[in-house]
C-alpha cells in the first residue's frame, strides 16, 4: 500500500511550485530575484508556512538585506500564492535563510583542495 502524504506536505509542495513562479516572474525587485526555494515547512493547523530560501548568486555579504527585501515583499507575495492555491486560507509566510547550498560548496572545495594537495 503507497504512503499516505499528510495535507501539510501536500501544501508545502504546492507552495514551493507557486512561490517558485512568483519570485522569478513577477518580483521586480533585483534582491530577490536571485533567490531559490530550498524547502518549505507548514504548520498541521497550515495557517503559518516556513519557507527556507537560498541565494544562487553566491554573495552571502549581503543576505540580510535580500531577507528585509523578502519580508518587505511578504505580504505582496502571500496576496499573489493566495490568488494560486485554492483554499480557504493562505498560510502566514515566514522567510529563513538557508546556508546549507553555499556550505556544502565550501565543503566541497576543500575537499576538493585536500586531495589535490596529496598528489
């Protein structure tokens, strides 16, 4: 018998399609639109979505001011999500950034920088 998904990750699955679109679309501001959606988490009650976001630019000097652009952006792209899902209520968006692409390419080069030293 296949695995039952909960609605939860139904939802979150459907957000990051959306959102997706939304950034790369229809999102003028330069900040984010160099931003990739890495995972979203919804809440059981799905009134409150914690969508983790990464920079594909590879300058993590700035990644506070991208996040203020991100919540300042925040209610235009819950009213946009909101007008793609179909349901009652749209989740609460919350950004968090996510390092985990930017360490793994470190990690990766050093590795890649160790073994090149040994030959």
């Amino acid at each position: 018998m296949p695995k039952e998904f909960a609605r939860s990750e139904r939802v979150a699955q459907m957000i990051i399609r959306h959102l997706a679109v939304i950034l790369r679309s229809e999102v003028k501001d330069p900040r984010v639109s160099g931003l990739t959606i890495t995972d979203v988490e919804v809440t059981k009650d799905l009134r409150q979505a914690k969508v983790f976001v990464s920079s594909m630019v590879g300058d993590d000097s700035d990644i506070e001011g991208t996040m203020e652009a991100v919540d300042k952006a925040n209610g235009f792209l819950r009213r946009k999500l909101a007008n793609a899902i179909e349901m009652r209520h749209c989740p609460n968006l919350i950004f968090a950034y996510d390092s985990s692409i930017a360490d793994g390419a470190k990690m990766s080069a050093l590795i890649d920088k160790a073994l090149n030293s040994k030959d």
